[in-house]
C-alpha cells in the first residue's frame, strides 16, 4: 500500500485548513481516510503504513509554521 503525493497534498490542505480553526485537525486527518474508503481505510489500521509518520509530520510542520509566524508577537 503506497502514500501519494496526492494524498499527501489531499490531507496536507485539510491539515493547513483546519490546524487555526475550532475543530480538530488531527480528527480530520484520521477520519478522512475512513470517509474516502477503498485503500484509504487501511491507512490509519495498518501498522506498516506511512500515515502515522505523515500525521505526524504534518503537525510538526503547522507547530514550526505557527511559530516563524508568530515569533515576534510572542516574544514580546
């Protein structure tokens, strides 16, 4: 079961929208799979897949984006 680039795109755009709203980005990155089906569903229950390295790198990217951006605010 390979990750493409345009699912990485896919669930990075919903990552990048979703990461400053009132709803769970993290949620989304999991359920989408699940929504979508076919070999998406294996995603997020199969222990060899990518996915869970790729959530996680998505979020450490938003972390490190939010604080380049904000950096100057909050450090006063």
């Amino acid at each position: 079961m390979d990750f493409s680039y345009a699912q990485a795109v896919l669930i990075g755009a919903i990552q990048g929208i979703t990461e400053l709203f009132p709803i769970s980005s993290l949620g989304h990155a999991v359920l989408v799979p699940a929504w979508v089906g076919g070999q998406w569903s294996n995603f997020t229950t199969d222990p060899n897949s990518p996915y869970l390295v790729a959530t996680i790198a998505l979020h450490t990217a938003s972390a490190l984006a939010l604080f380049i951006v904000f950096r100057k605010r909050w450090a006063g």
